[in-house]
C-alpha cells in the first residue's frame, strides 16, 4: 500500500460502495507527492489512492482497466 498523504493523512481509506464505510490501513510506503504515488504503484510497488482526474486517461485509453486497480 501506498499511502498519498494529501489524500489519506489518517491512513483511512473512505469508500461508499455500499453505503459508508472504511477501512484503516498500515501503509508501507508514505508520500505526498500524488504523480509520485501513481508511478510508484505503475511500477508494482503497491496500490494507492488518486484523484479520478489524475488517472482518468490511463482508464479511458486502456491501458488501466478498473478491474487491474482493486
């Protein structure tokens, strides 16, 4: 895990799948850097946390699918 600490600086991680929820995780790797935490996870040092924004046209231009990423 990856931990992009603008977007997750208790190391909880929010999701509304489902309704509310969360889960508190024990990252391995912190950084605050969001462009630096898509490499680092680009490169199989883990999972993170980005803005949709931020990985949108890897989504759309296939070379991301939305299953590869949970």
């Amino acid at each position: 895990m990856i931990a992009f600490t603008g977007l997750m600086p208790n190391r909880e991680w929010r999701f509304n799948e489902q309704g509310p929820g969360s889960i508190v995780l024990n990252p391995t790797f912190g950084i605050n850097d969001a462009l630096a935490a898509i490499e680092a996870a680009e490169m199989d040092h883990g999972i993170t946390i980005a803005l949709s924004y931020m990985v949108h046209d890897n989504i759309r231009d296939g070379s991301w699918s939305r299953s590869s990423m949970t």
